[in-house]
C-alpha cells in the first residue's frame, strides 16, 4: 500500500469554503481517476493564527498507480485549486510506502 498524502494550509478567511469544495469537487475529481483505493481527511490540531493545516490522504495499491495519476490528472487539478483558492492555500505532497 503507498499513501500519497497532500498537506495544506489553508488561510481562515476561505477554510469553510476550501473545506466544502473539496469534499464536493476536488476529492471525487481525484478519486474518479480510479487509481486510489480510499482517502481521508485529517486536520492538524495545532492552533494557528493564520489557518489550519489539513492533511488529505490518499491510498494506492502500488507506487505506480501514484505515479500515474501524478503524470495524468495532477498539475490540472492543482491548477484548479490555484486558480480558485490563490495564495490562500499552500501545499506539498509526499508519497509514503506501507511497510508493515
């Protein structure tokens, strides 16, 4: 199993809105692409002045089918996060390997 986890801070003045869109829009885009298996959401539980952190992970069967879905479908989703959030969100993303 390989989690592809995306974190993301997200500036407070559009969390509710980022929030909503991407468990209506942003994550069934993704999941559509029908490369992972599950994903979940996490929030940070750090305080912080500017916005919260969340952590959205998603679950693949192997490395390839993130590399697949990073070459296919991800600058374009992220584009469109860009163009509609801005600097009100930052993001990076890491893959990690189930190893036991």
């Amino acid at each position: 199993m390989v989690l592809y986890n995306v974190t993301v801070n997200v500036d407070k003045t559009v969390e509710k809105d980022w929030l909503a869109w991407m468990q209506k829009e942003h994550i069934p885009e993704v999941m559509a692409a029908k490369l992972f298996e599950s994903y979940k959401i996490f929030r940070l539980l750090v305080n912080e002045d500017q916005g919260n952190t969340y952590a959205i992970q998603y679950f693949a069967k192997n490395v390839n089918k993130v590399l697949s879905f990073q070459a296919n479908y991800g600058e374009a989703l992220q584009v469109k996060v860009y163009r509609r959030y801005g600097d009100k969100v930052v993001d990076f993303r890491t893959m990690l390997e189930q190893i036991y």
